[in-house]
C-alpha cells in the first residue's frame, strides 16, 4: 500500500474515532453503560480526556502528512504546540482513569504506562524540536502518534473480540497492553530500518 493511501486509511479511522470521543463528550444520551459509568465516577478526568484525546488525534494526523508540512509550516508549528497541550491534558487525565479503570491492577498499569509514555514521548519530540533536531523531533513524533492511534487499535481489537465472542472481561486486561505495545515497537522497527538504510548508504 502506498503512503499516500496508509494516510488517508489512518485519517478516516483518526476521525472516526475523534468523532466518537467528541459525541460522548457532547451528546450525554450517546454514551452507553460503560462510558456512563465512568462519567459517573470521574466526570471531569473523562470530559478532559476526551477532549485532549479527541484534538491530539485530529491535530496529529494533519502534521503527519509531509505536503501539508513543507507548504505551511508556520500553521505546523502552532498545530504542533497545541497538538502538545491535547496530550498533556488527555494524558494527565487518561492517567487518572487508569487509577480507576475496569479489569484491575493488569489494567491501572497498562493504562498508566501507556499514558506515561504518551505525555512522555510527546514532551522529548517538543524538547528536540527546540533544540533543533529534526530527525530525532520526527522519530519521537511518530512514538507520540503511534500512541494517540491506540485510541483507534483498541477499538479494532475490541470490534474483533466482540466478532470472535470473547469475553469482555478476560480481554480488557489484555487490551490495555496490546492497544498501544505493538504500536511503539512497529514505530521501533522502521526507525531502525530507517537508520540501517543511511548508515549503509
Ligand atoms: C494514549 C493514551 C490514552 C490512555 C492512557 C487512555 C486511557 C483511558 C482510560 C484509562 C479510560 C477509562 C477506561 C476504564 O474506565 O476502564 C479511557 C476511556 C476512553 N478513552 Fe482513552 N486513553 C488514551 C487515548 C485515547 C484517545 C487518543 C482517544 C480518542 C480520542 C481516547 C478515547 C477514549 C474514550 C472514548 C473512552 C471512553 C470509553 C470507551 O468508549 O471506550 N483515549 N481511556
């Protein structure tokens, strides 16, 4: 598959799911049990959440497109600094939920870590940008995007799991790892095919 189509695939997924973070957030009768009981228990941690995630996913695949980058590059780096503060709010309140979160201590974790790594991997990208570091700003980018994006593999995997009849309750623990592991590590792989690529060349 071609860049341009993976892009397109990815924005039509990134939106699908930003539109159904912003309905939740907006439309109270939408929400099903599950939701509705988080807005029970932690109202503002899921609003903010939603809103952070919900910005941070629109935002980051806009900036990931390379045209739209090398022709309007002032509107990148102020895309880029909001794209920033959606993660830290998102993330900051992502990791309240995880306290929370249903499926126990496996889930806390997975969803703590998770929403360490994304404040985190979004905060190095920021820093390296300012430091003038292109290529490890890009490369820290695309972790921080790779994590946004496990709002959208975790409802893949949920519409499989639900396909395949298994148990929610079994699969949430496990969820809240694979939603957002496999994610890096592919991140992981073409930054090193990359980097193997140059060193050779
Ligand atoms: C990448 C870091 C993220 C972390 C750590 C995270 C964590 C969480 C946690 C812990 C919950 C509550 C689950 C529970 O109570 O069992 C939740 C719910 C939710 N999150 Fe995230 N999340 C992240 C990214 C996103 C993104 C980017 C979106 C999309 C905009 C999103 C949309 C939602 C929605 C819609 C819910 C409500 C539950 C549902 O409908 O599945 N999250 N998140």
């Amino acid at each position: 598959m071609g860049l341009r189509l993976s892009w397109i695939l990815m924005a039509i997924l990134a939106l699908g799911v930003a539109g159904y973070a912003l309905i939740n957030l907006a439309v109270p009768t939408f929400r099903n049990p599950f939701v509705l009981n988080i807005f029970t228990h932690s109202p503002s941690a899921i609003s903010m959440h939603l809103l952070g995630g919900c910005i941070a996913m629109i935002i980051g695949a806009i900036q990931l497109n390379s045209q739209f980058r090398t022709r309007y590059i002032s509107i990148h780096r102020w895309l880029g600094r909001i794209y920033v503060l959606a993660v830290i709010v998102g993330g900051v309140a992502g990791f309240i939920l995880a306290l929370n979160s249903f499926g126990g201590l496996v889930t806390h974790f997975g969803f703590g870590l998770m929403a360490i790594c994304w404040v985190g991997t979004t905060l190095v990208a920021y820093w390296q940008v300012r430091n003038g570091n292109i290529q490890a700003h890009r490369d820290w980018m695309l972790r921080s995007y790779a994590l946004t994006l496990a709002g959208v593999t975790l409802r893949i995997y949920l519409g499989l799991s639900a396909l395949f009849r298994i148990n929610f309750s079994d699969f949430y623990p496990v969820l809240s790892w694979i939603c957002w592991v496999p994610n890096l590590l592919i991140v992981e792989w073409f930054v090193l095919t990359r980097l193997c690529k140059t060193s050779n060349a």
